[in-house]
C-alpha cells in the first residue's frame, strides 16, 4: 500500500541517481529521431544558485522533459563559465584570509595553478545544486570555459578574426576598474546616485585679453554686461582638468564668439608652467545648462572623448592602473610645454606620444584621484580662481554646489570607475552585428515576449566596439606576441608566431580575454567545433534559448554574432526570455533589503516539485513573479492532493490494464473524464510549445485539482461501490488510465512525485521503463461530446446550488429539493439520468421538472433552466435579512474607507506602488463580495 505521505527527503536523492543511472539524461541513440537541444546558460564557476537560477534552469527542464516525452533526442548541454574577475577575486581573497602571498607576489603561473586547485575543490557547487532542482542535464557531456577543447575554439576565432580585419589593437577609453586593474564593459558598470558637487572655476584667458560678456534674456533683453579676462567652467571631477585639451562651447552661444579660437589657461599647477588650451565650437555643449562652457578631457570622459575626436583634441591620460595620478615620464616644466606647443601648433602627433606625455604636476604626482581633488580645488580656490557668490552676509564665497549625480560603480569591485584611454584589443561588432540583426528582422531567430526584439535592436543597431581585453591573470591568455620593436603576431602557439616573426624573441600579451568571448562560443564549441563532431551536426543550431533579460547585451547578442559568423546559422530560432523574480511585494530581491529568497532552503522545507511548480505557475510572459513561501506551500499541498489521489485510486483497485481501450468506454462519467484528461494534455502541450508556462502549468493543475480530483474521483465513487461489475471495472481502468495521463503532464513540472507515483501505481506486472522516458499522452477522439455536455452540466448544476446554500447560509445538513423551470427535454433527461449524482452531492433529497417557482424560493439559472430551491422552514427570512443588511453595510464601509485613501493623492504619491495596488486589490475583493451579497439579498422574498 502507498505511504500516507510523500518524503522528498529521501525520494528526491533515490529517484535523480535512478535517472541518471538509467541515461535518460542522454539524447537516444536513434539517428531517425527528431532532435530538440538547449544549451544552460553556464552559471559562473564561483556561483551558487540563487532563485533566478532556479526559474531559468527549471523553465529548462519542464522543456527538456516534455520533448524527451515526445520521442526526441534531447541534449540539455551543462557546463560553468570560469568568470574570470569574479574567480579571480575569490582566490585572491582565499590567499589573503589563509595569510598567504599575494597573486603578485606568487606570479602569474603560481597563481594560475592556484586558481585551478580551488576550481576542482570548490567550484562548481552551483551544479550539484541544480541536480538537488531536478535538473535532467547530460551530466556526461559538462563543459567548462576553458577546457582544453572550448580553448582551442576561443583560439582559432581569435586567430581567424584578426586574421580578417575583425579583431585589432588600439588605444581607446574604456571603464577602468582600479581595485581590478583591468577594463570592463559598459554593461558590468552600476551607474548610482550619489551625492555630489559640482565646482565652478575660471580659466582665464592667455596674454591678458578680455572680452564683453553680456547674458540677455529669453525676450532677448540684456540682464548682465561685463568685461571679463576668463571663460567658467562646471565640473563634478576637477582633479580632471589636469588633462583638459579644450574648452568647447556651442557655435550657437553668442556670449563666447568672440573668444573662439583663443586660448585659455588651466588654473591649476605651478604658476610659471600654466599650460594653455584652445577654446573650440562644438555641437555637445548646452548653452542653457550652467556657464554653457565646457572642458573637454578626452582621456577620462565618454563624451569629451567624442568631442575631442571630432576635433583633433589631444587626449591626455592622467592616472595609472591603480587610479592614482601618474608618477612617470618628464619634469611637469618639458610636459607642459610639450602640450602648449601642441595647443598652439594644432598639430596632432600619434596618441602614443601624446599618451607619453604627463601633465601632473610633482606636487599630484603618486596622490589617488580623490585626495588630488581635495588639493585642487584647495589651490584654484586660494589662488582666486574659484567662480564666487555672494553668501547671506555679502561675503564672496566659491561656487560649489551640493547636487545628486550618477557615479559610476564596478558592479564587483564596488568602486568609481574611471574612463581611461588605454591599448585594448577589440572586436569589431558593428560588422560582426549586421547578419546578427537581419536574422531577428527575418524572422530566423525570434524573441518570446516579442518586445525584447525592440531592446536587442537598440542595442544592436547603435554597438559600439567591443573590448575583448581584460588586465587579468584568470583567463584565455590573448595569442598575441610582440617583438622588441612592438611588433604584433597574432597566432594559435608561440612556436607559430615566432615563425610569423622570422625567429625574433618574443613576449607574449598578459592580458586575457573578456568571459563573454568564450561563452559568445556556448552553442556550437561545447558540440566539439572546430572539429566537425556528430553531435555539432545533430544538435546545432540548438532549439531554443531560455535566459533572462539582462544578458540580452553580454551573451544573446554576442552568440548570434559569432554563431552566424563561424557556423552560418543562427545558434537558435528561438529565444525566451523570462522575468525577473520579487519579493511577494513585488520588491527587488537583495540582501540589504533581507527578501532573498534561497531556493535550496525552499527545497530542503518543501520539496522540489512545489519549488517548481511556483516558478512555472508564476512565469507568465512579461510579468515578474511575485514569489513566497506561502505560493510554494500552496503547491506542496497540490503534490499533497495529487499522492492523496493515487491513495484512493489504490484503495479502490484501480490499475492499468494493458488491453484497455479509451476511445471504447461506455459509461458517461468516463467517457467525458477521457475527454477531458486528453483535452488537457493538449493544453498543456500547446502552452509549453509556445513558451507560456504559466498557462500549462495551470492547465495541469486546473484537471488534475479541479476535475479529476473533485469532480471524477465523486463520480466515481458510486460506480466504484455499486452492484454493475461491467461499470465498476470499466471505471477502475478508467481511473487508472487518466491517472497515468494525469502523471505524464505533471511530470515536466512535478518529476519527483509523478515518477514515485508512476512506480507506485504500476500494478503487479509493473510497468516499462520510467515516466521520465514515458509518452507523451497521444490524443483519443471519442465520437460524440454528449459526455462532456452532460457532465460538466452536472458539475454547473452542482456548484450553482453549492453557491446558493452558501450565500443564503443555509446549514450544511439541511436537506433541499430543487424544482427546474423552463427544462428543455435534454435537461430532463440528464435529470433522470445523473439524480443519484445530483442528490449526494448537491445535497438534496429531491430534484424534479416543474412549471411554477414556489414561494420564497432562492434562485439561479443553469444553461435555459432556472433553479428553484424552496427556503420555507428552511432559514428565517427575517433574519437573514438582516444579517445580509448588516454584511452589505460592513463591506460599503469598506469600500468608501478605500475610496477615500486611493482618492488622497499624498498617499497615492508617497506609499510604495506595492502597497497602492494592495490597497486596490482590497478594494476590488470587498466589490466583488458586495454583489454577491446583493444578489444574495435579491433572492429572499
């Protein structure tokens, strides 16, 4: 006999090896079979799995397990990524806790072996807590970013794409991680609200000229005149100015037109050395926004790097590696003068020699970026040549005002990142994007929810290229090698490109490759390329991508590109992308805020399948899951209900019967709950094809809750313990058929608890093979829908007169009769036929076709009949009455309260939007419960 209870303690364990050791988590070997493969996001190497691993990766597998289902040849491909910053940082922060040397101080090669103890020690993790998920990976086939076979193909597109004008060494500004000491992409930078400030300071004019400065009004009335010797400027970075090239203002803004083309001083250094820049036009200045003048430090900022670009400004880079000022190069006297010859001359030497140039002062010199801004603005403030205000007291004081700005930060590292001109390798992604963009605007490939295309297409169209190199030691070391001379030779070994070089000695590039570069690889280099495998033919392009939004930029753009490149086929047609998992208020998860929620914890507490089942119930498209403890209780006790289904069906001895025939039952109950069990499999699998999980999900739970437990198992019964031997066993095979059917859609869902149950309801012959490789439930049609019409008026008529006796508090033991007017022939016919069904479970004693409604009777209609059930001696009208009064009055009271708070605009301003739509959905619940009471107090007389 079942056990009273499902253990997912000790099940879970026992049924994943029982899989795994079957190879069912293998593609089948029949080279005939249609094939369906994903390929796992790797999850980083350091990484331990959090909840949106655990929607992703479960999104994954009720996919896998529904085509493996089907008879396909599935391939779900697992690996990790080796996350090279982030690996990175946790070995170095093992060596410093263990009182170790340092990554400098061990060297490069020491450290790398380093790295890859820990890797095989502790790395990993993430994928064992996957399997305690139910994840049906071919473990046998799990890939790593920098395995001997995925280096070998980040090797030879390297190679290939130099080699084709793809792939190039140049010197530009990238987001410069200090604490790291490497670049990192725009898309690894948190852009913050800080509190800031904002100084203003004056640049004055070389050779002591002057100029008329005269502000005038929107009416163009003049409001200030004055002679001035300076051009102001605003700035949130003054230890920037120390690089300035220019000072651009906008060709419109008629208050500078006479100063364009002279030159300005930099306030800052040694008096006798001030070095001297061009005032320039240009079309990036906003003449309403502050002095309308700008400086342009093209080394250090995005946008005066464009600026300078566009108008051959030099870009003067000011710090090291570390985000400290410079401390090599000449004497601040030669550099100066290198630069004010520059300024004078318009000539613009190669950026090398710019970039040789240094421009800090000694006094800067070695000082981190924040302590040098304190002493410059300390110095141009006591030199004069700060902008001034008058204060309350008619002081002149400087300029400085206290303002929020967007700081950016190192999404790892936590510190201000620093624009920074270096020499970087990059790929060329413009070119690499262009096929990447006609296949999603032909169709080849397409995003579900669709409007992520917009988000891509964004992205795309307006790429910009793409630094590949990152100053780190974890990593795919870059296959370049200089000679003494710089010279570069880019090759797949050293002994290759020292023969490209003619023999010369050479020192290889230190720097490794962006992680994306390797995982933009994924789809086809974990297949075997660049060999040409029998997997890489059968399984690319792969089926379908399931990840979140926010690597649409770091890996889905990028796959598209090299796999269209290298392979010449989109790496999948399709493309889900899932929501983002909250708080049940709908708050983003984070530990600050104590709401995150630990999927093993939920795991270890509820079991898998309720985890699950949450997450596939909740994935709606477009819509963020609301997630809870209480939502995946509310699914424990749905695998609850189901092994409490499969008791009874046990105790009433219903067991598969090989020779059973669906389409040939006879009995109506169960002709309509075969219909029903086939019609919901069909929903089910028409939701999964279209990546709408949530409306499978609740097509699997909608019958096997509400129609093959609540409703079929009561039909049932009376067959089950009645005298017709022929209908008792028909209804037993029945049962046990749409049990099956009911354990073969969950199974993508729930696979812990339908495969126990699939054992445990096997009969004594047992049955063949596993559910995880059982079919998919193939569709019977049966001749007629008479059943399905006559049941589920059955099921109406019950539930109608269920909600009558609740909404007129009838007690629960009284017995009614119901009379049915206006009762087509039809309608009498299945009165006569599903009485006994009606009666036990409507709770009547009589139920018969009338003409006349009695006196005080409740009412309601089903289909054209309308039901009369006579209350007389029943319940006291009066008091129901006025019970019903003083509900109505409650729940109105409720609702004007309501009205009141969602009407107070402050409230509706300053509350949290989560709580505002709480209040709304209060709102709506206690309107829903005043028309039922209404209706309710319609019907007494």
């Amino acid at each position: 006999m079942l056990e009273k209870t499902f253990n997912p303690q000790e099940a879970e364990p026992r049924l994943y090896q029982a899989w795994e050791d079957s190879g069912a988590f293998q593609p089948k070997d029949d080279p005939n079979a249609e094939t369906f493969s994903i390929v796992i996001p790797p999850p980083n190497v350091t990484g331990r799995l959090h909840i949106g691993h655990a929607l992703n990766n479960t999104l994954q597998d009720v996919l896998v397990r529904y085509h493996r289902m089907l008879g396909k040849a599935v391939l779900w491909q697992p690996g990790t990524d080796h996350a090279g910053i982030a690996t990175q940082m946790v070995v170095e922060r093992k060596l410093a806790e263990e009182g170790n040397q340092s990554r400098r101080e061990m060297g490069r090669e020491a450290f790398i072996d380093r790295v890859w103890e820990w890797k095989e020690e502790s790395g990993g993790m993430i994928l064992q807590q996957l399997r305690r998920l139910g994840a049906s990976c071919d473990w046998s086939r799990e890939r790593f970013t920098m395995d001997e076979g995925l280096s070998e193909a980040v090797l030879k597109v390297f190679v290939e794409l130099y080699e084709q004008g793809l792939i190039y060494r140049g010197k530009r500004l990238v987001n410069w991680d200090p604490h790291f000491e490497t670049a990192i992409s725009d898309l690894e930078v948190e852009n913050v609200e800080v509190d800031g400030h904002m100084w203003h300071f004056k640049y004055p004019l070389a050779d002591g000229r002057t100029y008329t400065y005269v502000e005038k009004d929107a009416d163009g009335n003049v409001v200030l005149e004055e002679e001035r010797d300076y051009i102001s400027i605003a700035t949130t970075r003054p230890e920037t100015m120390l690089g300035d090239g220019a000072v651009a203002v906008h060709p419109s803004d008629e208050r500078y037109a006479s100063i364009v083309g002279a030159l300005c001083e930099i306030p800052v250094g040694p008096k006798e050395h001030r070095r001297l820049i061009p005032i320039i036009t240009d079309e990036y200045p906003d003449p309403e926004f502050g002095s309308g003048a700008v400086k342009i430090t093209g080394a250090h900022d995005f946008n005066d790097y464009d600026v300078a670009r566009r108008n051959n400004i030099p870009l003067y880079r000011l710090m090291d590696m570390r985000g400290a000022l410079r401390t090599d190069g000449a004497p601040y006297a030669i550099e100066s003068a290198k630069a004010t010859a520059l300024a004078k001359s318009g000539e613009l030497p190669d950026e090398n020699t710019v970039d040789a140039i240094n421009l800090v002062p000694e006094d800067y010199r070695g000082l981190d970026r924040f302590e040098a801004r304190e002493k410059i603005v300390a110095a141009i403030t006591a030199e004069g040549l700060a902008v001034t205000v008058k204060d309350e007291e008619g002081n002149d004081v400087p300029l400085v005002e206290n303002k929020k700005i967007q700081q950016p930060f190192g999404d790892r590292s936590h510190v201000v990142i620093e624009p920074m001109l270096t020499d970087q390798w990059f790929a060329d992604a413009k070119t690499l994007a262009k096929e990447a963009i006609a296949a999603v605007e032909d169709g080849r490939t397409t995003f579900h929810p669709k409007n992520w295309e917009k988000t891509y297409f964004e992205w795309m169209r307006n790429i910009q290229p793409w630094c590949i190199s990152r100053r780190l030691w974890w990593g795919h070391q870059i296959p370049a090698w200089y000679d003494a001379d710089g010279n570069v030779y880019v090759a797949e070994s050293e002994d290759a490109a020292r023969e490209k070089a003619g023999g010369k000695p050479l020192t290889r590039d230190e720097d490794v490759l962006d992680t994306w570069f390797s995982s933009a690889l994924w789809p086809f280099s974990t297949l075997g390329w660049p060999e040409e495998t029998d997997e890489l033919k059968r399984f690319y392009p792969t089926s379908v991508l399931v990840t979140a939004f926010d690597i649409i930029f770091f890996w889905v753009a990028r796959m598209m590109m090299q796999g269209l490149h290298f392979m010449k086929e989109v790496p999948f047609p399709d493309v889900y992308i899932h929501a983002l998992v909250r708080d049940e208020k709908g708050q983003k998860m984070s530990k600050s805020k104590g709401n995150v929620i630990d999927p093993i914890e939920l795991v270890d507490e509820f079991g898998a399948d309720a985890v699950r089942f949450t997450l596939a119930a909740l994935a709606a498209q477009g819509r963020d899951i609301r997630m809870s403890k209480e939502r995946v209780e509310g699914y424990r006790n749905f695998g609850t209900k189901l092994w409490n289904a499969a008791r009874f069906c046990l105790m009433n001895d219903c067991r598969p019967r090989a020779d059973f025939d669906p389409s040939a039952v006879k009995e109506t109950v169960n002709r309509w709950i075969v219909q029903e069990a086939y019609a919901a499999s069909d929903a089910v699998a028409k939701g999964l094809e279209t990546y709408r999980f949530n409306e499978a999900a609740a097509a699997a739970y909608r019958f096997v809750w509400n129609v093959f437990c609540d409703w079929h198992l009561e039909f049932a019964k009376p067959l089950f313990a009645g005298e017709d031997e022929a209908a008792k066993a028909e209804t037993q095979a029945t049962t046990a058929h749409v049990l099956e059917i009911a354990l073969k859609i969950l199974h993508p869902f729930m696979p812990f608890v339908t495969e126990e149950l699939w054992r445990e309801t096997a009969g004594e012959g047992g049955r063949d093979g596993l559910l995880i490789a059982a079919d998919w439930p193939r569709a019977v049609r049966l001749a007629d829908g008479e059943a399905q019409g006559e049941m589920n008026w059955v099921i109406t008529m019950i539930t109608e007169i269920r909600k009558l006796r609740a909404e007129m508090n009838i007690p629960p033991k009284s017995k009614l009769s119901a009379i049915l007017t206006g009762a087509s022939e039809q309608t009498k016919a299945r009165i006569e036929r599903q009485r006994p069904l009606l009666m036990r479970l409507a709770g009547l004693e009589a139920i018969s076709a009338g003409d006349t409604i009695p006196e005080g009777s409740a009412q309601t209609v089903v289909e054209e009949a309308t039901v009369a059930l006579p209350l007389e001696g029943v319940i006291d009208f009066g008091a129901e009455k006025a019970r019903l009064d003083k509900e109505i009055a409650r729940v109105a009271g409720e609702i004007e309260r309501l009205d009141r708070k969602l009407g107070n605009e402050k409230f509706v301003a300053n509350a949290p939007p989560e709580v505002v739509e709480g209040e709304k959905d209060k709102r709506a619940a206690y309107a829903a419960e005043k028309d039922a009471l209404e209706a309710a107090r319609s019907r007494l007389p």
